[in-house]
C-alpha cells in the first residue's frame, strides 16, 4: 500500500502547504532557482536522463529540459524530449490555461512538455494540456507532486505506527478480499473497446471517445445516451470536437473515478456503440 493512501485530506493539505514553504524559504535571494534545482533531482529519480536547469531567463521560458530514451538497442534513436515549466506558486493559487499554452508555444512540434507545479490547475488549463497531440503536456500539481515524493521517499520520513487490521488482514488474506464477481461487471460480447479516462480528463470533467466509437456517431448528435454496466443510464453532451462526452461529474462521482473532495482515479474502461439501439455502452470495474 502507498504511504500517501493514508493520509486524510487536511493531513496532505497541511504537508503540501510546508513542502510550498520549504521552497518560499530557503534561499530566499533565489526561492524559483531551489524549487527548479529540486525538480532537476526529482525528474532523475522519475527516471529522466541529462536533466538540464537551464539559464534564468524571462518569465514564461522553459525552466529546465531533460530525455527519456527508447527501447532497448534504439535507446540513442529513439529518444524524447522534454520541455519542463516550473511554478513555485501558493497551493490555493490556480494555473490557468493561458498558462499552459505559453508552455506550447516554446515546444517544437513532435517533443513534449511537463508542467510542475506547487499550485493547482484550472479545468480549462487541463484540457489546453491534451488538445495538441503534437505537442502533449503534462501536469502535475502541487498535491501530485506531493504524494509522489512521500511515495518515493523523497525529503519525507516516516515513524510506523502498528495496525491490528493490517496485521490480521496478512495472516488471514482470504477473509478480507472481495470476489471478484462481487465487483467487476464482465461484458459477454469481446467487440469492446478498452480506453483509460486519465487523472487529466476526470479533472476536467470530461470522457474522452475512443476514435473507434467517434466514427460511428450521427455528426448531427449533440446528446447521446450511454448505458453504464448495463444497468444505470445517463445523458451527457457531445463536444463540438467530438472527441470527448461532458457533463459526466455525476456519473464520475457515481462510480467513485472523482471523489468528493476532488482526487481523481483513472479507470479501465470498456466501449461498444449499439448504433440500432442510439447508445454507447460502456463497462467499468466497481
């Protein structure tokens, strides 16, 4: 289990707030260039390679580059780049979209961004990082960035404090696990489409079509009708885009992928479009 799963909502918002305030701190000359000095290690332990904090130069620039390179004997061909903005900003404060796009406009076409931050995102910034898949960014905000170096034991300690569930959940395995028919709807057909709704796009309210099913949409819909595990209906709206359903918060709180105090939980998901019934079905773990 993650040390992070653990903590309560005002535990992580207390810690985000002294890991903002290491950074407001130290070095107080140069508070921007310790917060990026720090990336520079993080992206290494991430498993990035030459990680580069580049040159102070005007606000909006990038801040640091690194690699990541390729498979096996193509590792030196095989390589991506990455464009990296950091913002040492309050937890409370919000990064917003325009943001985002400056961070795409310093990216050559075909490398990518990461865009870290002590902050958080606004929605619209979320959906200006996935909507140029020539030049993909990715977030990560301040509570993100947070629980990955309490997971990776990165400038967290941590005393263990003894817990009877855990300890008989070990000795006895089998009186604390769910069947899986107990939680799992299998669909029978196998013509469904597997697709991911990513931390990004739950954040922003949002599901993404897989291409697949898009192409077999009316371009006239603007509503469509999706059955959930063949059991509960919901309405949502079709983007003007067409890559993507909105108005989905309730189903997203309904089978738990966006809790209510905001984390969300990527899931596995599973598509068939019933084009002589007018709905997409769609299949999800619970």
């Amino acid at each position: 289990m993650k040390v992070s799963s653990s903590l309560s909502d005002s535990e992580t918002k207390e810690l985000l707030q002294q890991f903002y305030d290491y950074f407001t701190r130290a070095n107080t000359a140069e508070t921007g260039r310790a917060f990026e000095e720090f990336l520079r290690e993080y992206l290494i332990k991430m498993g990035l390679d030459e990680v580069v904090v580049t040159k102070r130069s005007r606000d909006g620039g990038i801040d640091l580059t690194a690699i990541r390179k390729g498979f096996g004997d193509f590792s030196e061909t095989d390589i991506t780049k990455y464009y990296i903005q950091a913002k040492r900003n309050a937890p409370s404060a919000a990064i917003p979209d325009a943001k985002v796009r400056e961070l795409k406009g310093t990216i050559p076409f075909g490398h990518k961004g990461i865009f870290i931050t002590t902050a958080r995102f606004t929605n619209p910034a979320i959906v200006e990082a996935d909507n140029d898949p020539s030049k993909p960014v990715v977030l990560i905000d301040g509570k993100s960035l947070l629980l990955s170096c309490i997971d990776n034991k990165i400038g967290f300690v941590f005393k263990p404090i003894f817990s009877k569930g855990e300890m008989e959940a070990f000795i006895h395995p089998s009186a604390h696990s769910v069947p899986l028919e107990a939680r799992t709807f299998a669909p029978e057909s196998g013509d469904y489409i597997e697709k991911t709704i990513s931390a990004n796009d739950i954040r922003a309210r949002i599901v993404r079509i897989p291409k697949a099913i898009i192409n077999t949409i009316d371009e006239s819909a603007t509503m469509m009708t999706v059955l959930v595990n063949g059991s509960e209906t919901f309405q949502f709206t079709i983007a003007s885009a067409r890559n993507y359903l909105g108005g989905v918060t309730d189903f997203l709180r309904k089978y738990e992928l966006l809790t209510n105090d905001g984390v969300a939980n990527p899931a596995n998901i599973k598509w068939l479009h019933d084009e002589i019934q007018g709905t997409i079905n769609i299949f999800i773990e619970v």
